[in-house]
C-alpha cells in the first residue's frame, strides 16, 4: 500500500503524482485516495484496453527505475546541478566525548633562578555512530522473505499442487496467471550456528515483531510498514556490516545500532563475542587516549645574558591495539627460522645474505604450497629485499601469479574477514622529549639581541583511531583510507633570531628571522602489495620547512596615536599541505611521491597594520569642546588593515564540469601548488566609547563601567577572492559552458538556456569570497 506521509510531503507528492500518471484511480480504490498495490488490479484488462500500461505500478523495481520513490529513496537531483526540494539528509551522526585532565604547576626562586615545574594528564573518551539511514530501506527489503523466495513448481508432488492457485477468465483475460506456493528454505527456528541457517536475522525479528510466525511462509510487504514499526536492532552486525560501503556504518563506544556500548570491550570481544541466537556482536569500545606531560622551566640571568632554559617530555598512549604488520593482516615466518623443515629446501638461517635480518618478514613463490624464498621485507622500514639480499624499489619482482605470497604460519588464513587479535599487538606508548632554550642581551642600552630554539609536539589527530571493521572488510574497502593507529605524534622544530632597536622615547623597529622545521607529519600513504589485499592509510612520511623574516614598527601612545605594524615575508615548502594533500595522486595509483613544492598555506607576504586614535578625558582632554561639553571624552576609533598575498593552488590543463553535486576532477597543469590566488586585503574598523553609571545612592551607590562601541568588518565592503576554479583562474567561472568539447551535452539538456543559468548560478559559490561588510553594536559592562 501506499500511503504518503506527513514526514516528507514533498518527496510523498513525487510517488503520488506516478501513480496518477500512469492511470491509478484513487477514488475507484480506496476512499480515502490512497492506492493500493494489487497484482490483478495492474492487469485489469479494462485498463490495459484503454492503452494503460500498468506494467508501471506491479513492484516496488519498476517504481523506483520510472521515477516514483519508495521509502529511503531521494528524489534526482535539479541537472546534477541541485538537490531536489525534498532532498533528505543521508547520514546520521552521534558523538559523545568526555575529558577527564589534571594538572598541577609550581613555582620557586632558587638564589638567581626561577624555576617552574608543572605536569598534566589527560584521558579522553571519544565515542562515535555514524549510519547512511536510507540504504536500511534497501538492507530490510534485500533480507526480508530472502529464505521463501523458493517457489513449489514440482507438479508431481500433490502438497505442491495443493498450494497452486490458478486465475483464469476466457471471456474476458485471455492469460493465464499461476500462483506458486512458497517453500521455507530455513525451516525450524532461528540459529545462527547452524552453517545452513539461509533465514535472516532481520526477517526473523521482523516477524516476530508483527505477530507472524517466524517460521511461517507468509509473504511480508516490506514497504508497507513504518519506521516506527522497525528498528535497526532487528539486522544483525554482520547483516548491516556486508553492506557497509552503501550503509556507510562507523561506530565505537557504541553497538552498531547505535545504543551506548556496555563496558569497555576488547578486540577479543569483536572476533568472539555472540548473542544468544548466535550472531556476532561486533562490539568497538570507545576511544580512550592517555596523554602525560611533565615540564621543568629555569629563568636566569648570567651578567647581561638573560636565559630561559626548559625541558618538557610528552607521552602519549593510544590506548589501542595496532596491526603487528601493516604490510601482512596474518602471523608469517621470519627470516632467522629455520624453514627447511617446511618446504624450503636448502634454506640455512644461519647463512642469510647480511643485508636481511632475522626478524625480517619472508616471501616465496607460493601462497598455499611454498618451494622457494624469493625475497624478504623488513617490517620496520618495509624496504623490499629480492632473495640474495638486494633492495630493490618495490615487490613486483616477488610477485607470483595471484600477487605477493607472504610465508603465513596458517596458509588458510587468505581473507580479511579471517583476522583475529592475533595479527594485533598493543600500543607501543610514545615519549617526546622537547628542549627549550631562549636567551637575550643589550647590545646597548638601546639594542637588544634575542634567540630562541623550541621543540614542539602535536598528537596524532587524523586517522589514528583504530577500526577494525576497515580490516575486516579490507578487500572491499576501494579507495577509502584506513586509519592507521600506530601514528607518531608530528614535531616541529622552531629557530627564530632577532635584534630589536630603540628609535626614540616613544617608538622601537624590531627584526626577527624564523625558520621551523615540521617533522613526521601525517599523510595519505599507498600501501601497495599488502597481505591480502593493497590498500590506502596514512603514515608520518611528510616534512616541511618554513622560514621567513619579520620587521615589525611599535609606536607607543603618542599625544592620542598609538600604532603596530608588521611585514612577513614567509617560504612555506614542503611534501604535503595536510593529511589529505596526497589523496588524489594516490587514488590514480601514484606511489608516495615526496618532493618539495609550496605548501597550501604559504602566503609570501603578509601586513598587518593596527592604529588606535583615543581622546583621554578631564585635563588631559585634547579634542573638540561644544558648550564646555568635551565632545570624545574617553572615546576613540581602532582600524586595523590585514593584506597578503595569495596562497597556491593547483591549475588544471582543460576545462571540466565544478558546479555539479558530484564535480569531475582535471589533470595538473604544471608543478603541485604552482599558481597563486590574487592578492587580499581589509580594513576593520572599531568605534567605541567609555562611560561611567552610577547606581544607587549614599553608600550602596556603585559605579558600573560601559564600553559602547560600533564595529563594522570588512569597512570599504572588498570583495576579495579566495578561491578559484582550477582551469580558469576566476572565482565566477570554471569554462565550462564555453568549453567546445562540452557544447554537445549541453544541447541535450532538458532545457539548455534553464541549464546554463542554473550552472551559472552554482559556479558562482560564495565560499570563494571573504564575506561582505558586517556592522555589529555592542555594549560590554564591567561590574
């Protein structure tokens, strides 16, 4: 039956508007003009006389490829330019993270030093469900009757016959309809240890849920009951997970339908842990890093030397388990065993070429029944060796005729999905330890000379949470990421040098020279000719450099004027901008190419401009009297001016489609970030003023302190551009409705002038400008 809804009246109206496109009769059906699904009422032969082809409105297939909606289903989008006006959301996202951090800091003068000690500690607890909520209409009605699609066509058997419906009607219908009784393929009740269980869990739940019997053979109209009336507890783990690339599931420190997870389970839990019909669980616990730091600081002074002197360690526990091998999901053998024993004639661990050590991972020349070694990998680096102990750039010299065949302890073990806590070991926790050093002298009693040398350390953020469910799935995984969970933190190491000068009593020039040195940065990595399948994760194989000089002008108030202002000049360089900047050459099956080019963020010149005009009041009052009234007492007008020069970006060789929902990718043109955005600027602008009220009187009178004050961003209202399409270099336009090569699929648009401004419309997107002028009133009050 269908029935709209009030949820989505809207995407309710598409399916509507079918069925009466294709001569469904509301009236003559039901009351209430509803239609109702009828297998014989399709074939009406009055309809079918009157050139009505209900062939249209027999199953929930036909309405789906002929443009009607059934539940989960979203309406084609506008041109694959717009979403349709009843477009849902296709992803539900819940998270939860709590934070539990203590931290202790002293103090004490020894003599001539300071000294500061401090120390902190820190566990989260970061919990997560994300689920694609339309693709369960899709899992429900693939599980659901998926053990009684069997049908009794055995003439021979009169139980069979029994069952066998016939419709006949000469005069008028001249076909012949023939209902076969269904057969049940998983008779008995729901077990999931039994190995011939074909009943879905879902299915089973389902009826149970209605009141049928579970193992009954009536057939369910999936699509005729509400989501009230269903619940994704009903799938199993596995159910949902067999789908996950259109299911889109994630979850940990939840269950996979989404209820707060019990306990803390282990990845133990994940591989055994059943219901009681049998179904594995899946349980993930939540994600619990532990990080402790603890620093010690000295400040002093050594004749006109003034040094601060640090130490601070980090440690950072993931608080997980990790693959023992990122290239081999399963146990192998090492090198330093003796596998003459297993096949390998000849072999002799104590002879091995000096290049392979013993712990290095062995290859041969057969998956299942091995002869030979014919090359090793070592497991710290996974640098490949051949089998006389030669690096060589990669392992397609080892490759037999399926791939790479690792030497496994269990050669049964050739699937993601037969993984087990046995190919993980635990986190190794992570120490780093960060110096500080920074000094400072007069050169004179006008000149000051001052350095400085930092360590820093940041935690890995992106990818490093473990998710089994990408191993276990690992040979349908395609082009995602993997998270890796043995993730270094990344460092960066600081050098800044600098000379600051007195101008006069009032102003001082200082100039600074930085250079930092970025270290371990987490990227996309391609982890090709892994056991049992290659796949994409992320690794601490980025570096960059960033150096730059800064001259900086600092006028202290003079009469009413006081001023900052700043020149950077900056080289940002480096083999990746973030964790994601390898992505697209390692999707088109590019190895982990690492060479220097400008980084997303290098902006070559920066100017940074802050004046502040400000009237005192009382005597010290030097502007404007009207009626001996002081005018701008206490009031004043900041303008602070930001300008930089573009940042890189990517040019195309030809023009390709950007506006689309789903936009088509163009080759580079030239070197990675080799063309830059234009040049930036704004002013901001602050007009305020400071009054006093009094509240009250005698002695409960109380003075409260009010900043009113007018704020207007982006003064002259610039537009400036941000962002650009790659091809053309315009922030407006992506060439593509000028393109030749795309003239054709124009033409044979709907309506061609419609498409063209509508794509107009979309390639035009905002988020290439900086946003317009705002103007913001305020009070702030000081009590």
């Amino acid at each position: 039956m269908f029935e709209p809804a009030e949820t989505n009246q809207l995407a309710a109206n598409y399916t509507a508007n079918y069925y009466e496109l294709y001569g469904w009769d509301f009236a003559a059906t039901q009351s209430q003009g509803r239609p109702i699904y009828d297998y014989a009422a399709a074939q009406d032969p009055a309809q079918l006389a009157s050139g009505i082809n209900n062939y249209y409105l027999r199953n929930v297939n036909n309405i789906q490829q002929n443009g009607g909606l059934v539940n989960g289903d979203n309406a084609a989008s506008i041109y694959g330019l717009w979403r349709g006006p009843s477009y849902q959301s296709q992803s539900f996202d819940k998270q939860k993270r709590n934070q539990h951090r203590f931290t202790a800091q002293g103090s004490a003068d020894i003599k001539d030093h300071a000294i500061t000690v401090g120390f902190e500690y820190e566990q989260r607890s970061d919990r997560r469900y994300v689920l694609n909520p339309g693709s369960m209409w899709t899992l429900g009605r693939l599980y659901t009757n998926s053990h009684i699609r069997n049908l009794c066509t055995d003439t021979a058997n009169q139980s069979c016959l029994d069952s066998i419906n016939f419709f006949y009607d000469g005069s008028v219908n001249p076909y012949l309809f023939i209902q076969y009784g269904r057969l049940n393929s998983s008779p008995g009740e729901y077990d999931s240890f039994d190995d011939v269980e074909s009943q879905s869990f879902f299915d089973y739940n389902l009826r149970n849920s209605i009141g049928l019997d579970t193992d009954g053979t009536t057939w369910i109209d999936f699509d005729s009951y509400t989501p009230a009336q269903l619940d994704a507890s009903f799938f199993s783990a596995d159910e949902i997970l067999s789908d996950r690339n259109s299911v889109q599931l994630t979850y940990y420190g939840y269950n996979y339908y989404g209820e707060m997870a019990r306990g803390n389970p282990t990845i133990d839990d994940y591989f055994t842990q059943r219901d009681e019909f049998g179904n594995l669980e899946r349980p993930i616990g939540a994600f619990r890093p532990i990080y402790v730091a603890g620093f010690i600081q000295d400040k002093f002074s050594f004749d006109d030397l003034v040094f601060n002197v640090g130490l601070r360690v980090d440690r950072y526990d993931g608080n997980q388990s990790v693959l023992a091998d990122e290239f081999v999901f399963f146990p192998t053998y090492a090198a330093g065993v003796d596998l003459s024993s297993l096949g390998i004639e000849g072999y002799d661990p104590d002879n091995l070429p000096s290049t392979i050590g013993e712990d290095f991972v062995v290859y041969t020349d057969n998956l299942e029944s091995p002869t030979a070694v014919v090359g090793f990998r070592d497991p710290e680096t996974n640098l490949w060796y051949n089998s006389e102990g030669t690096e060589i750039e990669d392992a397609s010299t080892l490759k037999t005729s399926t791939g790479v065949a690792p030497f496994l302890i269990d050669n049964t073990k050739t699937n993601g999905q037969d993984i087990s806590s046995e190919s993980f070991v635990d986190f190794k926790p992570q120490n780093t330890f960060m110096p500080r050093v920074a000094f400072s002298f007069p050169v004179s009693d006008e000149a000051l000379f001052f350095a400085h040398y930092d360590v820093l350390a940041k935690r890995p953020t992106a990818g490093a949470r473990l998710n089994l469910i990408d191993y276990y799935y690992i040979q349908s995984i395609g082009q995602n990421a993997v998270n890796n969970p043995n993730l270094k933190p990344e460092k960066t190491i600081d050098y800044e040098l600098g000379f600051q000068q007195k101008l006069n009593s009032s102003s001082s020039l200082k100039l600074s020279a930085f250079y930092r040195e970025l270290r371990d940065m987490v990227t996309i990595v391609n982890r090709t000719d892994a056991f049992p399948a290659s796949y994409i994760s992320y690794g601490n194989i980025d570096f960059a450099t960033v150096k730059g000089l800064t001259v900086a002008y600092d006028l202290r108030k003079t009469g009413n004027v006081w001023a900052k202002i700043s020149y950077t000049l900056q080289y940002a360089d480096g083999t990746g901008s973030d964790e994601n900047s390898s992505l697209s050459l390692i999707r088109a099956g590019k190895p982990n190419l690492k060479t220097l080019t400008a980084l997303s963020y290098d902006q070559r010149h920066a100017i940074t401009a802050s004046v502040d005009y400000r009237f005192a009041d009382g005597k010290d009052y030097n502007g404007p009297i009207l009626m001996d009234k002081q005018l701008f007492a206490n009031a004043g007008a900041n303008f602070l001016f930001i300008a930089g020069s573009g940042t890189p970006y990517n040019k195309q060789t030809k023009a390709t489609p950007r506006a689309p929902i789903n936009p088509s990718a163009g080759s580079l043109d030239g070197t990675v970030n080799g063309s830059r955005l234009p040049f930036t600027y704004r002013i901001d602008a602050r007009f305020d003023r400071d009054v006093e009220l009094k509240i009250g009187k005698g002695e409960e009178k109380k003075e409260i302190g009010l900043n009113v004050y007018l704020q207007v961003l982006n003064l002259l209202n610039n537009v400036n551009v941000i962002g650009v399409h790659r091809f053309t270099g315009n922030s407006d336009d992506d060439g593509y409705l000028v393109s030749a090569q795309f003239q054709n699929d124009i033409s044979i648009q709907n309506d061609p002038q419609s498409y063209r401004e509508l794509y107009s419309i979309k390639v035009n997107n905002p988020s290439n400008y900086t946003l317009p002028r705002r103007i913001r009133l305020g009070i702030m009050v000081n009590l």
